[in-house]
C-alpha cells in the first residue's frame, strides 16, 4: 500500500484469488488476502500495470513460492479504489505516536 498521492488516482489492478479474497500484500513469506486475512485496515494492493499483476500470479503460482497456488484461481481485476478507501477508513492503523510507552 502507498502513501503517494498518485495512488488515489483512478486506473491501476488488483489479484483475486477466487477463495481467499483480493491481494494485500505480502510479509514474512506470507500473502495476505481481504478478507481472510482480518486485517482490513492494510487495505488492497495496488499494481500500476496488468503485467506487474500477472507477474506476482506467476510468482505465487511457481515453485519459488514456498506454498504454491493453483492459476485458475487467480484473476487479474481493475483496482477497487472505493473499497481500498474504505477499508482504510472504517479500519484506520493506530499511530505509533500514539501507542503508549
């Protein structure tokens, strides 16, 4: 997810996997997918181009991937800005700043 303001432009693309919900992202070796992953508030990822969309398909579908997926379950969408806005609205990160000590 990006904090630039060209990433409240219209265009770009998303992943879904048939199952598990849209593409947020990834971290510690792990996708992490709306909604099944319970964590709303990240928000959906962003891809600028189809081809860096289909890329990260080819990448969770390869033997690179340490759990790989099945392609028919993924599809390449347009980006879904008025779900991502909401989610990261509804759902808002606490501040560091505001964490106590």
């Amino acid at each position: 997810m990006t904090l630039e303001p060209s990433s409240h432009l219209p265009g770009g693309f998303q992943v879904r996997h048939h199952v598990l919900g849209i593409y947020q992202g990834s971290a510690i070796d792990l996708a992490f997918w709306h909604p099944s992953s319970n964590m709303p508030e990240y928000g959906l990822c962003r891809f600028s181009t189809e081809a860096q969309a289909h890329a990260l398909i080819d990448f969770l579908c390869s033997a690179m991937c340490t759990e790989p997926l099945d392609r028919n379950d993924l599809t390449v969408e347009p980006y879904d800005l008025t779900k991502h806005d909401q989610l990261v609205t509804d759902y808002p990160l606490p501040s560091a700043w505001e964490a106590p000590p």
